[in-house]
C-alpha cells in the first residue's frame, strides 16, 4: 500500500521586511541576521491576513492547481499553533469558506510547530486503517497555518514569519510516498517556547530551545534509524524555526552517524536546496518543515524522483517525529502543475515602520468590527480575508 503526499500548496502574505533593513533599525549588523540565522526575508501578515484566511487561500490555490476537488475530501485536519478561537477550530472555518462535504471530519491539531505533522501522519493513519474503503475516491486535506510573533525588539523577532502550506494525503500519492510504519518519535516536558492564554505574542528561551531542539532530533532520529541503519537519505527536510537551526540540526546528525568530517559540505548538497523559500518566507511554525519540502521539490524534484528522503518535525514543549518516503516517478511533473513558489513572486516590501503599524493593528484585530480591517484596494475577489468581528463572530470574505 502507498501513502503519502499527492499535492501541496502555499500561501503567503502579501508584505514581506527585508531582514537586512530590520537589523539596521534595531542596530545590528545585518550579517547577524542575514548569514547569522539564515533569513533573508520575512513574512508580515496584517490583520486581514489571519491564520483561517493563510490557510483558506493555500487550500483554494491547492484545489485550483492539483486537479482535486473540495467534494473528495473526506478528512480534513488543520496544524495550526495561532488558532483564532479556544473552542472553534480554524477546520470548521475552512469546511464552510472551501465548502467540504458534510460527511467529512473535521478537527484542528495542536503541538507548537508539530500540529501539522500530527495532522499528516493521523491522515495517513486514517488511509491505512480503510477509511477509504467502498467509498468514492476520498482522500484527506491537512493544512498547516500560522503567524509567528515575537515581541518588537527580542532575540526572536528576526525569526517571525507567516502562512499556511496545504496538502492533499491520499493512496496514489504523486509526490512522496511516505515510509510507512518507519518513524523515530521523541517527547519530553520542557520550557522552551510557549504562549500563555492572554498573549499574541510567543516566549521563547532562545537558546535552551535550539538545545531542546538538537536533543529531540536526536532521540527521533536514532528511533528511525535503529531498524535498518544503513538506510540512505539523498535529502533531509528538517523543521526550520531559521535557516542556521537546520545547519545546525544537520551538523548533530552527521555527528550521530558518525560523519562529523562531511557535516558541511553534505549540508550544501543534502539540505540548502530545502532552504531556499523557508529563508524568503520566515518561520510558518506548523508550515516550516513543509514549506522546506515545497522549496526542496520546486528546485530538484527531477534529480530526485526515486529518491528516499528525510523530514523532521519538532514542536516545542516538546515533541519530535523523525519520519521519510520516496518521491514518486513522475514527481516533477506535478510540481511543475503546481508552481509552488509562485505565490511569492507578488509581494510587497514593507518599511520597518509600516511593519511596525501592522503589528500595532493587530492588537485590536480579534475584536475589530468588520469593515475596518481590510486596507482600500486589497483583492478582495481574488483572495479570502479576514473582515473583522459581527455579533461576536468572524466575518471573512469569499
Ligand atoms: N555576522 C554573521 N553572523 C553573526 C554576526 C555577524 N555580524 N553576529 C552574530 N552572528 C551569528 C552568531 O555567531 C550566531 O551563530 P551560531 O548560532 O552559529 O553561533 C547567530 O548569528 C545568532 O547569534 P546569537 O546566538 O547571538 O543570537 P541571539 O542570541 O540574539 O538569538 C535565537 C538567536 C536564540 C535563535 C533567537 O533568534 C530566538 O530566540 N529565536 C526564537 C526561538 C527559536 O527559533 N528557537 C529554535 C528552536 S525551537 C523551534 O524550532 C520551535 C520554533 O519554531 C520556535
């Protein structure tokens, strides 16, 4: 039996802040940024650009590209870690914007950065268990959404990012089929990155979470390795908070197998092209790990096809998966029907202060009357956002 992966999609939005002029308005070298962390870029959703609107957009543009429609789906599971409601899920948003079969189940899935990892691997346990059986072809959508905020001026905000990756889980997978019944899972209680109740914006222990991160992926990554050691990954996808943690996550393993010696020049070719958009975009939390498989397909789906590769998932708090698959014959076709990083070409760059005035907005976003948040000339008709608040409930566009 095959499962895996059949189609992705993203969404961005539309501003985005050199990292370079944020490290000149907060006084430090750009290198520190820019070749320090990794980033390039990143993300900044305004009020109207909301988790629920990130991932409609990435699951509409999925539908649009993949052939699939909204009536084959029969699961439906949003990863998100900056949901919009403590009791409805951003899933019952999107069965409704996306208009998804009632026979569907529907649900959101929550771990820090892991809760779309938890959506995919339950989507691919869902498959396997038969869900499929004497029904019309059903497959399941998994999206992975989310606005990573820190506060204006931390250790973190050079690592803030946004938006949601979609995919579609099914039997005939056309681009990875993924390993089954091979996976290294790691948990552990710690402190790392958290965000109480009353806050928008995460608390990190900076750097005790890139210890917590190394250690995870070690415990994973020995748990998949230890049936069969010798397996050969041509690339890892690794979950990337910045492009310098996947550096690092890379260089632990290669000391874990014993390869230390190669540890660089086998990070150039077995992980910078899984860097590429992650370092345009920022960090997309439950997206991430994704968001480096997209960049890793855009850019050698060809090369690989028959290929085995690697994907790390680590949410903080903390919990890890260590899983792999095979990008299937035919792969680059359908990333090239995809054209995944297509969403990123139309974008807007921000000043630091208009970066700044979008964050100040965002405070009163959840309780905003609708009406007031969406700024003139926004493509309404194109894209779904976010209205603002009515009778107490969200209002988005469609
Ligand atoms: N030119 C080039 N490089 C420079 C430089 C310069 N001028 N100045 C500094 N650097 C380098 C440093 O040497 C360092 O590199 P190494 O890590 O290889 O030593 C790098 O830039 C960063 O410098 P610092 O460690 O001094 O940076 P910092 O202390 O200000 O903050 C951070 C770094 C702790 C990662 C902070 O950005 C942060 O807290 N980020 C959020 C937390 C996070 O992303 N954690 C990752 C693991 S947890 C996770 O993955 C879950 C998740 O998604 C959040």
């Amino acid at each position: 039996m095959r499962i895996g992966i059949d189609a992705m999609a993203l969404a961005v939005p539309r501003g985005y802040l050199e990292l370079a002029d944020l490290a000149e308005a907060r006084g430090v070298a750009a290198g520190k940024f820019v070749e320090g962390l990794g980033v390039r870029r990143m993300a900044v959703a305004a009020a109207h650009e909301d988790p629920v609107a990130l991932a409609a957009n990435a699951a509409r543009r999925l539908f649009a590209r993949s052939g699939r429609s909204p009536s084959e789906i029969g699961l439906c599971v949003v990863g998100t870690e900056t949901a919009v409601d403590h009791s409805k899920p951003i899933a019952a948003y999107l069965h409704g914007l996306l208009g998804l079969p009632e026979r569907c189940r529907v649900f959101e899935a929550k771990h820090a950065c892991f809760g779309g990892t938890a959506g995919l691997l339950g989507a691919v346990d869902w498959i396997a268990a038969g869900a499929l059986a004497g029904s019309s072809p059903r497959v399941a959508l998994v999206v992975c959404t989310d606005v990573a905020r820190y506060g204006i001026g931390t250790p973190g905000e050079p690592t803030q990012g946004a938006g949601a990756v979609a995919m579609i889980v099914s039997a005939e997978p056309r681009l990875v089929a993924l390993d089954l019944g091979r996976s290294g899972s790691f948990a552990r209680d710690v402190h790392d990155f958290w965000r109480p109740l009353d806050r928008k914006e995460a608390l990190v222990d900076g750097h005790y979470s890139v210890a917590c991160y190394l250690d995870a992926l070690a415990g994973a990554f020995g748990a998949w390795r230890e049936p069969a050691p010798s397996t050969e990954l041509a690339r890892t996808c690794y979950h990337v908070p910045y492009g310098k943690m996947a550096k690092k996550a890379h260089r632990h393993r290669c000391a874990i197998e014993g390869r230390e010696a190669e540890a660089d020049a086998s990070f150039e070719r077995e992980v910078a092209p899984s860097l590429v958009l992650p370092s345009l975009v920022g960090n997309v939390y439950t997206g991430s790990l994704y968001l480096a498989l997209a960049s890793l397909l855009d850019g050698e789906a060809r090369i690989l096809e028959g290929e085995r590769i690697g994907l790390f998932s680590y949410g903080s708090g903390c919990t890890a998966e260590f899983f792999s698959g095979v990008v299937v014959a035919g792969a680059a076709r359908t990333v090239e029907e995809l054209a995944l990083a297509a969403p990123l070409a139309d974008r807007a760059r921000l000043t630091v202060a208009e970066y700044e005035a979008i964050r100040r907005a965002d405070e009163a976003a959840d309780r905003a009357p609708v009406g007031t948040l969406v700024p003139p000339g926004a493509a309404l008709a194109q894209t779904i956002s976010y209205l603002g608040v009515e009778d107490g409930k969200r209002i988005y566009s469609n």
